[in-house]
C-alpha cells in the first residue's frame, strides 16, 4: 500500500498552522484535523493519470471496504472531506462530504480547468476555515 498521498498531505496542512491527528484503530477517515475551531474528519484519497482516447482523465476511488466484499461511499457521518491527490501533478482537491455523497468513484479532468470537481482544486482554506455543525451528525 502506497501512503504517499497521506504523507503529502500532513505536511501540507502542517505548513498550514493545522493540528493533525491519526487514529490509531480502523476508521473510515485518515485523519482529525483541527484548526483551533472545530475537528474535521478527513479521508485521504490518491490517483494515477487513466487515458482514455486523447483527454487525460483521472479515476478516483473513493469507496471504503465493509467486511470483505462490500463497498459502501462515504457519507458526511463518516467523514467532512475527501482530500484527493493527483499523483503525477500533485495537485489537491479539498472536497466537502455533503458534495460526495452516494458517489463512489470520481473523474477529474484537472487538464481542462472545467471539470465537477475544479472549485474545489487547491481549497485548503476550506480546512483552515472549517466550524463545528449546527446539528450532531
């Protein structure tokens, strides 16, 4: 298993003045992040370069096994952030939970500029800005 990504991306949000923590038992998240006004649960996710005819597309898996069969997506009570990282570019995508609900699998498209997922290229400040819910989850 190549933890490259989640290496990657602890000392970004180290150079961004964010406390993280790891858990030390099996979660569905890879780690806490704390930014002095609320803990967020981030899971880290790393992809390679798919080509399919001439666009570069990019293939995200984001599921998590339950048992040894099942994929279930991530919910935003498991998680507030997909981090995605594209290996080849080492661009980040900072994702909020509510936005993945349900999906499984995502493709980037980060050579157009015009893809689902470009707002959210590069948006740490999503973590560094992040407050508590208004609501328990």
């Amino acid at each position: 298993m190549d933890n490259r990504g989640e290496v990657l991306f602890l000392a970004n949000c180290m150079d961004k003045g964010l406390c993280v923590s790891r858990p030390f038992t099996t979660s569905r998240y890879d780690f806490i992040v704390d930014n002095g006004m609320a803990l967020a649960k981030i899971q880290v996710k790393s992809g390679h370069r798919w080509r399919a005819s001439t666009k570069d597309i990019w293939l995200i898996n984001a599921t998590t096994s339950r048992g040894r069969k099942k994929q279930v997506a991530y919910t935003p009570a498991d998680i507030d952030f997909l981090a995605f990282h594209l290996i080849e570019i080492g661009a980040w995508y900072i994702i909020p939970a509510d936005m993945i609900e349900g999906r499984k699998s995502f493709y980037m498209y980060p050579t157009d500029g015009k893809g689902l997922w470009e707002e959210y290229r590069e948006r740490w400040g999503l973590l560094t800005t992040f407050l508590p819910a208004t609501s328990p989850r």
